[in-house]
C-alpha cells in the first residue's frame, strides 16, 4: 500500500450539550493509505456516519485533527473546503440522491460542470464513467427508471467523474439485495479502486468483508479495533 | 457558470406541472395587474382629454368643478375682470355642454357641444375636412371624427342635424388628439350660436381660457383669479384635479389598488408556494450538490436563475396575454378605453421582481440552512 492520504488524530464530536449530549465519536486515531479500501463496521449509531462526515469535510469536529495529504482541512475556509471535497472527494450516498428530473447522464456529469467544464465536453466525458459502470445505454433515462442497483452505479459514476483520490461509502449495499452488493463492491474493488486512489466504505453487511484491506470497527464511539485482511495481504 | 444555469434550467423545466402551475400564477397575476391599471389609466387620460383637446394653458372655472363635463356656469364679469389681470395676454369664453341631436331616422343622441370664442376661436380643434371660417356660416357646426362618429350617422359636410329644433349644418369634419370617456360625438360650434342653440342658465360661460404673457405670470393670475372666488388652473393643474377626483372621489382608484393588490397577493402566494415545493423536493439533491463540492453562492445563483427566469417567463406572457387582448376588445368596441403605458409595463415589472424576489428569498434560505451532513446520514 502506498503513502497516508487522511490522517485523523484525536478526533471528537458530540452532539448536543448538557444531559442532552451525546458522544458520537471520541478520540479517534487511524489512517488510510492510496490504493486501501478501508471498512468501517459497528453497531447503529456507534458515530460511523459521523466520522465518516469529519474525515470528509462535511461535518465540523469539536475536538482533534484532520489531514488530507498533509493539508489540515479544518483549518480551510468554507470555499477551500468545497474545493477539495469537489476535487479530492467522491461520495456515494446511502439513496444515491441522485436528480429525479435530470437524466443519468447529466446527473453523472455534476462534478465536471461544478469544475467548470463546458457543457457538451462535460458530457462526453460523464458518458465514459457511465460505460465504465456499464450503463451507457442508460445516459437518457431518468434516474427512477432505474433498478436500485443501476441507480447505485450511476451515482458511483459520479462519484468518479471528478476523479476524486478518495472514495466513500455509506452503507452501498443496505438498500440492494445480496448478490448486487457483493457485484457492486467486487466492482468498486477491480474498477475503482487503485494506487492512486483510497476507498472508505460504511456498512453493517458481513457478506462483503472479504473485499476489504481493513476493516476498522466502532462501537459507542470510540474506534475498538483495526483488522488487516490477510486473505488480501499480496 | 453556464452549465450550472443549463442544470437549474432543466431541474425547472422538466418538472412540467410546478413550471406550468409557476408560468400560470404569475402570467394570470400580471394579466389581471396590466388589465386593471391599462384601465384605470385609459379611464383617467379619456376624462382628461378635453383638457389636452382644448389645449388653453390656464383655465379658469368654479372651485366646486371637478371635470369638464360637471362645469358650474360663470358670470360674465369673470371674463372682463381675467381679460384686465397684468400678465393675461389674451382670455376667452369657452361653453362646454351636453345637448340631444336628434337624427335623420327619428331618434335622439346625446352629443358634447363645444363652444369656442367667436372671435379667436381658441382651442379649435384640426380640421380634416372643410374650412374653419365655416364655422361662421349659418348654423356652422364642425363634427369630431372620432369612435362616436358613426353614432351620428356619420354625417358628411352639408349634412343636417338638429339640436333643439335648430337646425345644424356640418361644416366641417375634426379630428382630435383623444377622445373623450362617455361615449358620445362632440361637435364644436361658436360660443354664440352655442349658447342660443341650447338652453343655458343666466350665466353662460363654462370656462374662461387664459393664454399668459409668460409662463412667469401664471401664479399673479392665479392669485387674481382666486380673489375673484373663482380658481385659475394651469392645464396640468386641472388634469391632476380631474385624475383625483376619478381617483379618490369617485373610489375607483381605491378599488383598482385593492384589486391590483389581490392579483398580486395570489400571484404571489401562487408562485410563492409552488417555488417553494419546488425547492423542497429537490432540497437533499442541492444538499448532496453542497456535499459534492458546490459553493453556497453557486446554488443561491442557480435558484435566482430559476425564480427570474419564471417570473420574467410570466411577466411576458402576462403582459402579452394583456395586450392581445386589450387589441382585439379595440377591433370590437371602438371606445375600449384601456391603455398600457410605459409606467403600467414598469409596475408591474417591479411586482414580478417582488414575486421572484420572495419566492427566491425563501428558497435560498432554505438551501444554505441545508447540512450536507444531514443528507449523508438519510
Ligand atoms: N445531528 C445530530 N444531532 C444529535 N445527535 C446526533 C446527530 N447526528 C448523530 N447523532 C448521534 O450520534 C451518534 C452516532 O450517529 P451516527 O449516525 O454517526 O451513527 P452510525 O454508526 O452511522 O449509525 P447507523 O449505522 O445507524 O447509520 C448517534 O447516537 C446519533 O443519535
Ligand atoms: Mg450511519
């Protein structure tokens, strides 16, 4: 495995104050590596989705540190942070919130267009990422014409539009049934991932461990183990 | 920036049935606004027209006089003493009355008689047909030709008419700037044979017309004229006082501005609640457009795009709908009064910018509250 990308130190948050707070995630210490996929596993509300949203610059720590490639990001200004998340981060949401009333392709070409991109190039080049994921034929539909499975590979094609470093996950297979999930993370694995890139995946679903290089587990907050995959180990 | 506006473009306009229900509040409140106020203003400039028509600078009448039609007759001394005022270069009678013609086939049509100075005949209107001195001739009378012409049968020069067993010859055929409100033909005859030809009061002048030295002279006049008890006004004076008591006296213009108001309060609460569904349904995927990378004002910019571009969409056909339609009521009835002016094409303008600028305001509000965070965790 290659060089640190994220470096989390001390990380803390808590929502709440008084008898009403509650620690979603305390003193949590890790790192990923290019070319890793990390999971993160634990029980319901063990702060998963919430450090997940720290290392990935959409939610604000109370306490502890964030480095992505050596840059603090909660030290950047709200614009840099939208910068980086555009261009450093992929995300793919549990339900996709992909536009209903835009067609696949147009959905996919959001992150090039949020750079900037011109609209016919923007579109051709989201074409490809749909013929990666296999759905070229689809470009036209709209989003809700689509299997659950298919709309989840749509957003994974714009996930990687913008071709981000960092790739995460929430839960990608809670909503599809076992044999797309596994089909889906086998794909992220062969397709996606390489030694450019890190993939974090969030998810309750044992059946897909095996693609993991470590899975990292949560419970009450607090970060209780780090597993290598030794089925990986090459 | 394009491709973002490309993409608010098409989260609109894809979404058929709240751009339709958008378009249709927003063209129905102009449609009303524009129609209202074209109406009122048509009202207001038909009741000042003979104002502009006679076109005396200065004009001097009864205090209680709130129109030209409702004139209160003044003694004769009003004339001597306005023509004696320092500054008056010249002053002169004017009659302003109604009388009934009655027509070739038998009946009778109510017609405004205008009788002007016999010997300066100021305020005579252009001619189009015939000769003014005509006017001199034995029972000289010149007829407008106007909307309410035909209503006189359309009676060419040598024609015959009669006003109060008179007999009345057309002598000439007018044209004039406007047309009055009522309706009815005028016909412009002198002062003399006007006041023996209709049945008049013991005094018998409508009006006193002034032509000023210098427009520096105005306000010496007008303190002259007040001291005499009567009211000297210039012609922008009296238009002002005809529009406020068409406006204030009679309630019309509280009716319109209410009405005015209701069109926009329903266009607005139209485009108001659509827009702001709209937004709604789409607020997690402008949430996972934050989460992806775009900046807040990017998102603000996309749904003013789309707030202008709708209400400005609606705004035209509104204002199209209006005129289309004001057009083809003034095929069919030639005295449609309603007008659209530049002022009217303003205003509501400005209310449509008010409509965009609330339903906007609240979306905008909406999208910047919204944490990505609260997307990611569904
Ligand atoms: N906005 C919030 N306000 C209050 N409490 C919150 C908020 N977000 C998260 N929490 C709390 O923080 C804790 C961790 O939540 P988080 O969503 O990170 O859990 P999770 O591991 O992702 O759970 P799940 O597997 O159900 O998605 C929970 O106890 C949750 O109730
Ligand atoms: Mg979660």
């Amino acid at each position: 495995m290659g060089d640190c990308v994220i470096r989390a130190s001390k990380l803390a948050k808590w929502f709440g104050e008084g008898d009403a707070r509650t620690i979603a995630v305390r003193d949590a210490d890790f790192e990923v590596r290019y070319g890793e996929m990390l999971y993160i596993v634990g029980p319901s509300g063990s702060g998963k989705t919430t450090l997940l949203s720290m290392i990935s610059g959409i939610l604000k720590p109370n306490g502890g540190q964030v480095t992505i490639e050596g840059r603090d990001i909660w030290a950047m200004t709200d614009d840099e942070l939208a910068d980086l998340r555009l261009k450093k981060i992929g995300f793919v949401f549990q339900d996709y919130h992909l536009f209903p009333r835009l067609t696949t392709l147009e959905n996919v070409a959001i992150p090039l267009i949020l750079k900037k991109m011109e609209w016919n190039e923007a579109m051709r080049n989201a074409l490809q990422y749909l013929e990666i994921v296999g759905l070229k034929e689809r470009a036209e539909l709209q989003p809700v014409k689509l299997s659950g499975g298919e709309q989840q590979r749509v957003a994974i094609a714009r996930a990687i539009a913008g071709q981000p470093d960092i790739l995460i996950f929430d839960e990608p297979t809670a909503s599809l049934d076992g044999d797309t999930g596994r089909k889906i993370v086998e794909f992220i694995k062969t397709r996606i991932l390489n030694d450019k890139r890190c993939v974090i995946i969030v998810t309750h679903d044992s059946r897909i461990y095996e693609y993991a290089d470590t899975i990292m587990k949560m419970e009450d907050g607090r970060i209780t183990g780090l597993e290598t995959n030794h089925l990986h180990e090459k | 920036m394009t491709g973002l506006f490309r993409i608010a473009f098409k989260l609109l306009v894809n979404d058929r049935s709240k751009f339709t229900a958008l378009l249709v509040g927003i063209t129905f409140a102009v449609f009303l606004m524009v129609m209202m106020m074209s109406m009122f203003s048509g009202i207001l400039s038909r009741s000042c027209a003979p104002v502009y028509n006679i076109g005396a600078k200065v004009w001097v009448m009864d205090p209680a006089v709130n129109n030209t039609v409702s004139s209160i007759p003044m003694p004769d001394y009003v004339l001597s003493s306005a023509r004696s005022i320092k500054g008056v270069s010249y002053a002169v009678p004017l009659y302003y009355g109604g009388a009934q013609v009655k027509l070739r086939n038998g009946s009778y049509q109510s017609v405004t008689v205008i009788g002007l100075d016999d010997t300066t005949l100021f305020g005579r209107p252009e001619l189009i047909e015939g000769r003014i001195e005509d006017i001199f001739a034995e029972n000289g009378f010149l007829v407008v030709k106007d909307a309410e012409y035909s209503k006189l049968g359309s009676p060419p020069i040598g024609s015959e008419l009669e006003i109060n067993d008179n007999r009345a010859s057309v002598v000439g055929i007018a044209k004039v700037a406007s047309s009055g409100l009522f309706g009815v033909p005028t016909l412009y005859t002198t002062f003399s044979r006007a006041i023996t030809y209709i049945p008049t009061t013991r005094f018998t002048t409508s009006f006193v017309l002034i032509e000023p030295r210098s427009t520096g002279d105005i306000p010496g006049i007008q303190r002259e004229i007040a001291r005499l008890g009567y009211e000297a006004l210039t012609r922008q004076q009296f238009v002002d006082k005809i529009t406020a008591f068409y406006t204030y006296k009679t309630g019309m213009g509280t009716n319109i501005l209410l009405m005015t108001s209701i069109s926009f309060l329903v266009g607005l609460s139209i485009s108001g609640q659509t827009f702001y569904t709209f937004i709604l349904e789409n607020l997690e995927k402008f949430g996972a457009m934050k989460a992806i990378g775009a900046k807040g004002r990017e998102l603000v910019t996309m749904i003013l795009f789309q707030a202008f571009f709708t209400s400005l969409t609606g705004y035209g056909l509104g204002v199209g709908a209006a005129s289309s339609f004001m057009l083809l009521m003034r095929m069919r009835m030639p005295d449609y009064a309603a007008q659209l002016t530049f002022s009217i094409l303003g205003f509501a303008l400005l209310m449509v910018t008010i409509i965009a600028g609330v339903s906007s305001y609240i979306g905008v509000r909406k999208v910047l509250q919204i944490q990505p965070f609260d997307i990611f965790r569904g």
